[in-house]
C-alpha cells in the first residue's frame, strides 16, 4: 500500500457517501482504488475525516494530570470520538527570512512572543483540517493569517524560535490559514515539531469526532473529569464568557508587537521603543476620586478613567483599596509567566493593559471578593474581569476592546445582570480559539510588588 493521504470530508452528507449513516462529525476512513479477488489492495490509501465540527478542550492549571488524559480518552471513547493530548505556550521569535533575507524582526537582542499549539496528526486533520496537516512535519509551521499579516510572512520564509534552552531553531513556514480555520494559535506544529523547540510537557487534551454533545458531556460527567477543582471543560460551541480574553494575535494588532528579552536575575525587560510608542512616561493619575496611579497602555487608559469614574458616581469608590492598588497592584510589569525554560505566556501586564487591585482580599486561586457592580461596570468599559479565568483572579482587570456587560452567560462569580431589553442575542461561539481557551491563568500575571 502506498503512503497514507489525510482528506477532508466536510458534512455528514459526505460522510454518508463513503460508509453509509454515520455520526455528524464522527471521523471516517475510506480506500481508494481496487480489491482484486486477493485482497490485494491498489492505489493509495486515503483517510476522510469530517472537519468543522465540534471539538472540546480539557485543560487544567498548569501541565495536565495524568489521570485526566485517561479519564478524557474514556470519555472520548463514550461519546465515539477520539482524543490527544495537546501542548500550548509561548516563545521568542528571533527573525523571519526569506531566501537569506530579513523579513520581520525585534530589535538586535529581543525576542518577539508567539504563541502556539503542537498536537498529533491526527488531532490536527480532525480540528483544523487535512489542508493544514499535510503540510506540516517536525520542521515546518502553519502560520495564522493574522501573523502572517502583521509580519510580512509567506510560504517559503523561514522562521527562528528561541528554544526553551536557548537554542535557534529554525522552521520552514509550509502554510498561513485563517484565524477561523485554526483558532488563535499563531503557530502550529506538530509534537516532533513540539520537542525540537523543548516543549515536551502535555497541557491540555483536545477531543474531536464525537456526534452528539449531550453524549460527551454524561461522558465527562460519568469518569469525574467535571469534578476537578482546577480543571475545565471548553467546548467551541459554548459562547463565549464576558471574561474570556484576546487571543495574542489579535493583542499584537490592537495594542502593537511587543519585543522583550530575558534578563539575568530570571526577569524581562520589555524594549524601550516599545515602551516609548505605547505606555505612558510615568504613572499617572487615573481618576481623581479614585486617586489610582498607574503606567498603562496608552490605548485602555480611556477606557480604565472612564470606569473608575463610574464607579466613584455610583457611590463605589471604597470598593476600590487605592492604596493597595498603588502600592501592589497597577498596570504595567514586564514579566514572563514561565512554564519551562523559556516557555511561557508574555504576562498581559507587560503590554499594560491590565490592571491589579484588591490584591490581598482577591489572592489568586481563591474565591473572589470584589463588588459585582464594580465588575459589571469595568465590563461595560471594554474589560474583562479574571474572577472567572481558569484559576480565579478577582483581582484582575484586563482590556479587551468591546463591552462585556451584556453578554449573558451562566459565569460562576458575578454575572451579568440581563433582561429582555439587554440580553446578549449573538450567537457567536468559541469555534476554535477553545484550543488556546484555558490560557488566562498562565497569561494573566500579576505586579504584586511595590
């Protein structure tokens, strides 16, 4: 038998073509050519897969439990679809060429940060499609459209990531594909791909094939993976939540490429041209009833005076500790939230578009504290609020450029007050930025320093 060919079948229509009825979403097989009356098999053989379906991500604080990516695979198995474990993170992009040539770089020293997702073959012809699979081996990546764009990049660049032990590695860019088509992930790669670049720990298990939500959802329910404190299930057909943030991609367009370096005391400094075009000089004050002051991006300032305002007129303003904020909390902090080596999330602190208060009485983890009027005010002024991020963070504000005071979701800390004349009627889903929806935790940062 010659050598194995992923294809794309879209729609139970097609799936039926091939084995009769089976599962919307279910992943088919079919052999192409002949069987003589030997059993000899001619032609090449050619997996069909249906794509563009559902697929749901478990996902838990940190690397992911052993027992969870047994437990998944069972499930998985329940509900007749499959499952991998999937690794996601963040490295340094040293520069972008083209036959030898610079295309796009950071400044001589720094790194700028991409985020991507290594899964196995088969879970990525099953989640992003046999388009982007079969361009991929341990040295090539597919590049989100978005990065493509805001970098110059094409088919036939080469790009240098900074390994996880400081090594350059160099990737061959095989395809660029739609936002849609692979989620927020500026980058995938295979899991040989994974390992050349250190990243060798699981993060998450993906699952995909399934026909029936409600089967997956007993199934999870039935070996315990609900249960979990530190674990959740995202799935792409849930809404997205008020508190769900941007995906690094789209941060890069609205707030502008950062490029930072590592320093020697295991710390970063972001670039100063960088600071220069985007943050403020200094701190400055935010709101002169809420005398908060805090060095922010440039861009959300606006927007962090105006709901502090709101919040002193709505009588509120002692919900806020202006000294903690001050003293602990604030907007910009360079910091890289490592996972291993040099691989980790650029903390959203480092852009400044984040703000930390209440710190004491909202540590990370635990159950948060902060007014609900005061966080349904800081929504309708373009930010999310990270009481409901993975691990509960009640005392992060994070800017995400549209209002989140209507969307009507079930969320566990503080939700949004809807009625018929402001409920959310989008019926936009999480599609496919569930694979990066279990990042806040490890994104987020904090200053907590003076």
């Amino acid at each position: 038998m010659s050598a194995l060919r992923w294809e794309n079948c879209r729609g139970p229509i097609a799936a039926f073509a091939v084995f009769g009825i089976v599962a919307a979403g279910a992943t088919a097989y079919a052999l192409t050519g002949s069987i003589d009356s030997g059993a000899t098999a001619e032609g090449q053989a050619v997996r069909i897969v249906v794509v563009g379906r559902d697929t749901a991500v478990v996902a838990d604080v940190g690397d992911v439990d052993p027992f969870v990516v047994d437990a998944t695979a069972v499930a998985a198995n329940r509900a007749a679809g499959l499952s991998a474990p999937a690794r996601t993170g963040s490295l340094g992009m040293q520069r972008i060429t083209r036959s030898g040539t610079v295309v796009h770089a950071p400044p001589s020293g720094y790194l700028i940060p991409m985020v991507y997702i290594a899964m196995p073959t088969e879970a990525i012809v099953g989640t992003m499609g046999a388009d982007v699979a079969n361009v991929l081996d341990a040295s090539s990546v597919v590049v989100n459209q978005v990065t493509a764009d805001a970098t110059g990049a094409q088919v036939g660049d080469v790009i240098d990531m900074q390994a996880a032990d400081g090594s350059v590695q160099p990737f061959l860019i095989s395809g660029i594909r739609p936002y849609d088509q692979i989620g927020g992930s500026e980058l995938v790669i295979t899991i040989d791909g994974a390992l050349r670049l250190g990243a060798t720990a699981d993060t998450q298990v993906v699952i995909w094939g399934f026909g029936f939500r409600s089967l997956l959802d007993q199934a999870l329910i039935d070996v315990g993976i609900t249960d979990r404190r530190d674990t959740r299930v995202y799935r792409s057909w849930d809404p997205p939540s008020p508190d769900s943030t941007l995906s690094t991609a789209h941060t890069k367009v609205l707030l502008g490429e950062p490029s930072f370096r590592f320093l020697s005391d295991d710390a970063i400094t972001m670039h100063p041209d960088w600071e220069a075009a985007n943050l403020s000089p200094t701190r400055v004050l935010l709101d002169p009833n809420i005398p908060i002051r805090a060095r922010c991006h440039l861009k959300i300032v606006g927007d962090l005076s105006a709901a502090l305002a709101e919040v002193a007129a709505a009588g509120l303003a002692g919900a806020i500790e202006v000294g903690n904020a001050n003293t602990y909390g604030g907007c910009f902090n360079p910091r890289f939230s490592r996972t291993s080596g040099q691989i980790g999330f650029l903390s959203r602190h480092a852009y400044g578009m984040a703000l930390d208060t209440n710190t004491q009485s909202n540590c990370q983890g635990c159950v948060p504290a902060m007014n609900c009027t005061v966080v349904r005010i800081f929504r309708k002024h373009n930010f999310a609020w990270g009481g409901n991020f993975q691990r509960s963070d009640g005392m992060h504000f994070e800017w995400v450029g549209e209002p989140r005071d209507r969307i009507s979701f079930p969320s566990k800390y503080c939700p949004n007050l809807s009625s018929p004349l402001t409920e959310s009627t989008s019926s936009e889903t999480l599609g496919l930025d569930v694979l990066l929806a279990g990042q806040e935790a490890i994104t987020a940062g904090h200053v907590h320093e003076p």
